[in-house]
C-alpha cells in the first residue's frame, strides 16, 4: 500500500479538528460549569464521552485489539461515509467494489462524488484478484470494499484472495464483516497488526439484536482511526448507545444463544426450502439470511407481499433471486406454510 500521507485527502490531513469542551478536561471535577449544559438532571442532560472510552475498552477486552484501534459510530454506515470523506478527493478519487453487494458503498460514493469501479464477484461470487489488482493498479483508486459473509450472496471471502488483494492493493482494503458473528472464526481483525491498509468493519445490528440502536465499529491501525476521529462529530455516539452497547457486551453470552438458535433454524429453513418445487437453488451461507432461486421469483415476491410477509427482491442483483432473513421459529413455520399453499396455487393452475 501506498503511505497513508498519499491517500488521506491533504485537506483532511490539514484540518484542525473540532475540540469540544470534555476534549479540553477529561478527568472528574465537582461542578461542570463548561459546557453550557443544563445543570438539572434529566437522563440526558450531560454530553456523551465523545471519545467513546468505556465502550473502546469493553470492546478492546472481547476483541483482543487495542483502543486505538477502534472507531465507534452511528451504524457501520458512519464508517463508510467518513472513510470516503476521508480518502476521497471529490471528482478526482475512486473506490472500487465487488457487484453484487451491500449498496451503501455506491451511495457513500455517490454523496461523496467519488466514481465508482465495479468489478464483478466470479461465477462463485468471489472476487476476481487478477483483474482488481490490473484495474486497481490507478492512483485514484483510494479504497476497495470486500463484504465477507457478502450481503446478498451469503458467503465468506476466500482467504487466500483477501490476503493477495492486501498484499496487491495500492490503497485501504475495507472487509466489511457486518454478519461476521454468525461465522466468527472467519474474522480477519487477528490479522490487523499484519496489514497496514487493512479496515474491518462490524456492526451490533445483526448477531447482536441492536440494529434499532445505531452502534457500528471499524478497526484498523491507529493512523487509520485517527483519520476518521478526526473528522466524525463529536459527540457521534449519543449516551444511551454507548451505554446499552457496553451492557450487551457484558452478557455476550444472550447474544451467543440466540445466533446458535438462528444458526439452527437457517438450516431448518434450508432443508425445507429445498423441499419445495419452486425453489431451484439455495446459495450457501455463513449469515443469519439464504439467498435462494426461484422458477418465477417476482409471482413469489408478491404473493408473500399479499399475506403480510416481506423478503427481499434481489432478481436485479443475482438472476431469479429473493434473499429471505431467518426470522423466529413461528416465524419460518408461516413463511413456509404460505409456500407450500402457492405451490398447491401453482399446480393446480399449471395444465
Ligand atoms: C446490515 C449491514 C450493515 C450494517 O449497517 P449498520 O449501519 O451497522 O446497521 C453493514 N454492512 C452490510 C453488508 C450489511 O448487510
């Protein structure tokens, strides 16, 4: 990778960030008379730490990084937005990603007026490193976005090719790894410390329950954190995220049960999906979702649409695919309850 200097933006690198008034004191003092809060208390009436520090610890601990590895945000979404703001120059630099995948890395570009380098994922939906490394080889091209389980495909990155794109990549790869505690020995944040342009991204909105919460983390270098505190708000996380982010971190053991609970019931639904004449493939998966082809997928789509249950179209991304999330027990028993009642449809209209 090229040094950080040459593909952080020289404004961002100039800038004088915000310093608010917990950046001036840090310690405990007796009357906070500093930042013109109102001094009766509600639950909120206090500005968040706006460095984040018990929830970086806590997250230190089960991580096994340090926390200067660590940047907190509003949804992993806060870590896309600011990693393009931070790389890339409007209407000069480019980031390149890996159709189909998670959209928001074409809409973070998008605001940012960065372009947009689409290399297609192969035929088994891994990423073509010959052609990412011959294409990527441009200067503008300031960040590559990996998904890994890939959202809507399911499956992890080989290895192999995430370790040959961090070796070849002249800029930051980002392993976005928001499902990644459905197949948490797949991880690649133990490797950090070995790849300088190397940025994991998880979220609390998928294993963890918490998507309604707002708590998404990037680890990479502390040269690559700072660059993002530096431009985030300043007081990013509100009080209560970070709080309930701490507290769900200290009973891991709730949010293991229940993704033992829907690793379960994705194979239950998978053999029962199978099952079915509609359904001509089930992709394999490492998420808390399946993405499976369907004969007509859009007659489908709608007939779910018509009983109340809502899955994802995904036939633009990958041909005659709907990706449906693993929802509860009862949840997966209607789903398939409505099937089987649209494949009795189907047969009895079809001479
Ligand atoms: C759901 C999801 C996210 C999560 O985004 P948050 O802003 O943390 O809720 C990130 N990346 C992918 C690929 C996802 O599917």
């Amino acid at each position: 990778m090229r040094l950080l200097e040459q593909l952080l933006r020289p404004s961002i690198a100039r800038l004088q960030p915000y310093s608010s008034a917990r950046d001036e004191f840090t310690g405990e003092a007796h009357i906070y008379l500093d930042a013109n809060e109102n001094p009766y208390p509600t639950d909120f009436n206090r500005y968040p730490d706006p460095h984040q520090r018990a929830l970086k610890a806590a997250l230190a601990a089960y991580r096994g990084v340090a926390p200067e590895q660590i940047f907190v945000g509003n949804g992993s979404d806060e870590a896309i937005d600011l990693l393009l703001r931070a790389f890339c120059r409007p209407g000069k630099d480019r980031i390149v990603i890996c159709p189909p995948t998670y959209g928001m890395y074409q809409v973070a570009a998008g605001i940012q007026d960065a372009e947009v380098l689409r290399v297609p994922l192969d035929a088994d939906f891994q990423p073509q490193v010959a052609e990412l490394l011959a294409q990527g080889a441009d200067e503008r091209n300031k960040l590559l976005f990996l998904c890994s389980p890939n959202n809507p495909t399911g499956n992890l990155t080989d290895p192999a090719r995430v370790a040959a794109l961090l070796g070849g990549f002249p800029g930051l790869v980002i392993l976005d790894e928001a499902y990644i505690d459905f197949a948490p020995e797949a991880s690649w944040l133990p490797r950090l410390e070995e790849f300088p342009n190397l940025v994991v991204m998880q979220t609390f909105s998928k294993a963890w329950g918490l998507a309604g919460l707002r708590l998404g983390t990037a680890y990479a270098s502390p040269e690559i954190i700072a660059a993002l505190t530096k431009i985030k708000a300043p007081y990013n996380l509100n009080r209560h995220t970070q709080a309930y982010g701490l507290a769900a971190l200290g009973r891991v053991g709730e949010m293991e049960k229940r993704r033992t609970e829907l690793l379960q019931e994705r194979e239950k639904l998978r053999s029962a999906l199978n099952a079915l004449s509609i359904v001509t493939h089930i992709y394999p998966s490492a998420a808390n979702f399946l993405l499976v082809k369907f004969r007509t997928p859009l007659t489908i789509f709608e007939a779910l649409l018509a009983e109340g249950t809502i899955i994802r179209n995904r036939t633009r991304q990958v041909a005659d695919c709907l990706r449906i999330t693993v929802g509860t027990p009862e949840e997966n028993a209607r789903l398939l309850r409505q099937l089987h009642r649209l494949v009795e449809q189907i047969q009895s209209t079809t001479p």
